[in-house]
C-alpha cells in the first residue's frame, strides 16, 4: 500500500538527499536518519519516495555516521541509482549540497530533500517540478502559525515571485512575523545550482554556507524564483527528537490505517494499529486493538485477527482466525497459515510453519520449520519443530519432537490420522507412520510401523503393602 505507481517526468531528475547533520536532539548512537518510521529508516521513506518519480540519480550527502548510514541503506535500496558522497566537515546546506554536484549531470533538474524528512510525497514532488520546468528555482513552502526557526519567504511586491529566504537567526523583527515559510525541498535546474552554489559565502549569523541564499543569486541573475505552497504539514514535517518521531509515527500509522479502513478492513482501534511494512487484505478482515504488523503480510477474505498480536512476513488464508497474544514471524522463510485455521491464543509460529487449512493451533504451542496438512491439531503446551505432519494428526499436549542432537537438525514424520498422547518426546529422525497411536508418556527413538500402538514408558506397578512416611513426632 501507499504505493503510487512510478512514473517518468519529462526531465530527468538528479535527487538529493541531505543527511549529513548531527541530529543531537535525538540523543542517540544511531545516526538520525537511521531512525525508524513504519519500520523503515527515515532516510529509506526518502529514497524510496525519489524511486518512485524516477530519479535518474539518488545522491545521498552523508556525514555524521556516514559509514553506518552508508551500510544500512545502500543495502536496503538495492533498485535505486544511489550514489553517497560525504561532507566532512558540514558546513551548512549549500556546503551539503556542493559535495553532490561533481557527481551529478548538467542537463537536469535536481530536487534538493531532507534525510530527516520522510513524508514527502511523490505527488508534491512532481508539482514542484512542474513549477520549475527545466528553467526556474521553484521552493516548496508552508505557512506556520509559529514560523520560528524557519527560513521566512520574502516575496515580491507583486506577491508573485520570491525575492530572498531569510534563516530565522538572520531574520529582523518585520521579517520574521512572515509566517509563510522555506521546507527544505527545492527543485532547480542543475546548471543554474552549481553556478549559484560557487558563489554562496558564509557572512552571516551561523557562519554557514546557506543553500537558501541561492535565491538572492537567482534574483540578482534574472532567474525566476516561485514558491509552491503546500497545506500539509506532515510532508514537510522533519524528525529531529524522539517526541517528533513518535508523533510522526502516529500521524503515518493512523494514514494507513485510514487506507486500510477505506479499503474495507474493519480496524476496533485505528489508533492502536501499527503496521511497519505492508499489509494486503482481501474482503471482510477484522483486526482487533494492538497488533503489529511487519514485513509483509497478506490476510484472505474474512480473516480475523485478536487483540495484542505480532504478524510479521506471512500469510493467512481464507477465513483463519488469529486469536489473541500470538506472535508469528515468518522472517526470510515466511509462514503460511491455511484457510480456516484456528491458531492461538497465545501461539507461537516461527519460520517455515506451514499449516494446511482447518489445521488448530491452540496456547503454547510454538511451530517451526514444519508443515501440518489439512485438519492436524496441536491444541496445548507443545512443540513442532522440522516436522512433517499428516492430515488429521492430534498432537497431544506437552508432546515435543526431539529435533536437536546437540550439533544437528533432524526430521521428524507424521503420517496421516496419527494420533500422539501427552507428553510425548518424539526423537528425530524418527517417522510415525500412518494411522499409528502413541501412547501418552512415551519417549520413541525408533520409527513405527502403519496402524499400531506404540508404548514407551516404565511399565505401570502397584504396591499394595506400603505405607505413607509419617512426620516424626517433635521433640
Ligand atoms: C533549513 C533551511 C531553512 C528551512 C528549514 C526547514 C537552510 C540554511 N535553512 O534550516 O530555511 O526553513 O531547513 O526545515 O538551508 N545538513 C547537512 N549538512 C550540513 C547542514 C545540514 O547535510 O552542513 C542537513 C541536515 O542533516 C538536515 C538538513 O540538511 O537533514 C537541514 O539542515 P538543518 O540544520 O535542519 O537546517 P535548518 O537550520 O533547519
Ligand atoms: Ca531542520
């Protein structure tokens, strides 16, 4: 979901992305924009948002934490022309910016983002383009009720073009009761930005090379200057404290949520939604409050999910029914869940459990690596590890298969209508087969043969001439 289809713009365009701050207000190890939103690293939303209006390049200007920044998202974007240049040591906006440009082509038009600014939309970004049109510096801007802080934009008399941003530090008293302010995000051409960038200097109250300075440049060079106007002020939104971030997170996950709904799917609590990747849901799903969903999952028609549970990279067929407190993380492998099935609460199924339709999966019962065939059932208190389990199969509470020797992994078999007691330790490699009953207690190292009853436990003995210890009488 939120996924707008890519498509070309008549320029080519040469993004980017500023991410070389410091981001000290966020008092933490991790560079700034490694911090997650939805799941993802903020400087990923950005990259991916570039990916989609087809960005010929994606430069990335890294500083603070550049090796890390650099690790972390080149391989979370591997389908994106990304490039990284560092900014040692930063200098400022214009000073980020320069780093990019030996990089990058003349003919284009660059779109200048923030790392730290993940919300951005595609669509925004093409209108802005559209203002700039291969021939103008066109600036997205936003009006605050506070604009503290902000670059302000000084327009023209004539209201039309923009004359100058004035950073905030910089700013006079009639300056800065201007509320309509600079986001961050301009699109120009890139021939018009390197020479602008050549002629930036630092005289000012921060001592800091300005990209917003190249304004009065445009100005001074005849170069029309527009400003795009949004209302939306989660787009322009940066990340620069933990507070930010979490109202950010809230402010995306309630969008989602408000999609998902729109799409049908009947949420108890959109406020209590969370979604760190992507959810496909068919007709008629009914998630209940607290649940978490990660990397990519996908729920058939008429499934229903139970309060406070984690879904990560699975699916869930038709009409299965999640009831409350599981957790299921398919990981790399993925977990599959079939149409009808029952699981939890209080379930537990990792990589590689694949269950067939109408299979029951009941509290504490944890699955790994195994598949169950239709209608198999694993009600309580058990474990289900690199088993291969028939259709029908009751597998008794407190029954475990013995899949570790200690050094390797082995298989354990369980053909059709087998029927396991309790507390039963399967020693694998081992195979049930077919129509086999386990009696409850027992401990099988070997494999069975169709149909027959296997017992495996000390024999049952009475005692009839024996009496209870007494406690001896105190002294
Ligand atoms: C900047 C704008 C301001 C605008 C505001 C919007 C300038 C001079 N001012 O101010 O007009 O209203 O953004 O949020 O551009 N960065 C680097 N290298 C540097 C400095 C910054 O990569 O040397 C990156 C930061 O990591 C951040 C972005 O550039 O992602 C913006 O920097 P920041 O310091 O937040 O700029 P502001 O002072 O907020
Ligand atoms: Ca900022």
């Amino acid at each position: 979901m939120n996924q707008i289809p890519q498509q070309e713009i008549d320029e080519p365009v040469d993004v980017v992305v500023m991410a070389a701050g410091r981001g000290t207000r966020m008092k933490s190890s991790l560079p700034k924009v490694l911090h997650r939103l939805g799941g993802r690293a903020l400087l990923s939303h950005v990259i991916q948002t570039a990916a989609q209006i087809g960005a010929r390049n994606v430069v990335v200007v890294t500083g603070h934490g550049a090796a890390e920044v650099e690790q972390a998202i080149g391989s979370s974007n591997a389908a994106v022309p990304l490039q990284f240049v560092r900014q040692v040591p930063q200098l400022g906006t214009g000073h980020a910016v320069q780093q990019a440009m030996p990089v990058l082509p003349d003919d284009g038009t660059v779109l200048v983002l923030s790392g730290d600014v993940p919300l951005i939309g595609a669509d925004t970004l093409r209108a802005l383009l559209e203002t700039s049109a291969g021939r103008r510096l066109a600036l997205l801007t936003i009006e605050f009720d506070d604009p503290t802080g902000y670059g302000r934009i000084v327009r023209d008399i004539d209201g039309e073009s923009v004359q100058a941003i004035v950073e905030h530090k910089d700013a006079d008293e009639e300056q800065r009761a201007i509320r309509e302010v600079y986001s961050g995000v301009m699109a120009v051409p890139a021939r018009l930005l390197k020479d602008w960038l050549a002629r930036l200097d630092n005289r000012n109250a921060q001592g800091e090379f300005y990209l917003t300075d190249i304004v009065k440049l445009a100005a001074i060079d005849g170069v029309p200057v527009l400003a795009k106007l949004t209302t939306d002020a989660l787009q322009v939104a940066g990340v620069n404290s933990p507070t930010q971030l979490a109202a950010l997170e809230r402010a995306w996950q309630l969008r989602q949520a408000s999609t998902l709904m729109e799409a049908g799917v009947r949420l108890a609590d959109p406020a209590r939604f969370d979604l760190r990747g992507t959810l496909f849901c068919e007709a008629d799903v009914e998630i209940d409050v607290n649940c978490v969903f990660e990397g990519a999952v996908s729920l058939g028609a008429g499934v229903r999910v139970g309060a406070n549970c984690v879904i990560a990279n699975a699916r869930i067929d038709t009409g299965a029914v999640i009831h409350p407190f599981t957790h299921i993380d398919g990981e790399k492998t993925g977990v599959t869940v079939g149409a009808g099935a029952l699981v939890g609460p209080f379930a537990r199924l990792r990589p590689g459990a694949r269950l067939g339709a109408d299979v029951h999966i009941g509290n504490f019962v944890e699955v790994k690596n195994s598949t169950l065939a239709a209608g198999a059932k694993a009600n309580h208190l058990a474990y289900l590890g690199d088993a291969t389990v028939g259709e029908r199969v009751n597998f008794g509470a407190g029954s475990i298969t013995a899949n570790y020797d200690g050094a390797n992994k082995h298989r354990t078999i369980i053909g059709d209508d087998v029927h396991i007691g309790s507390n039963c330790v399967l020693v694998a490699p081992i195979t049930i087969a077919a129509g086999g009953t386990v009696g409850g207690g027992s401990t099988v190292t070997k494999s069975t043969e169709p149909n027959v009853l296997t017992v495996s436990r000390g024999r049952q003995v009475s005692f009839g001439d024996w009496t209870r210890p007494k406690k001896a009488p105190k002294a």
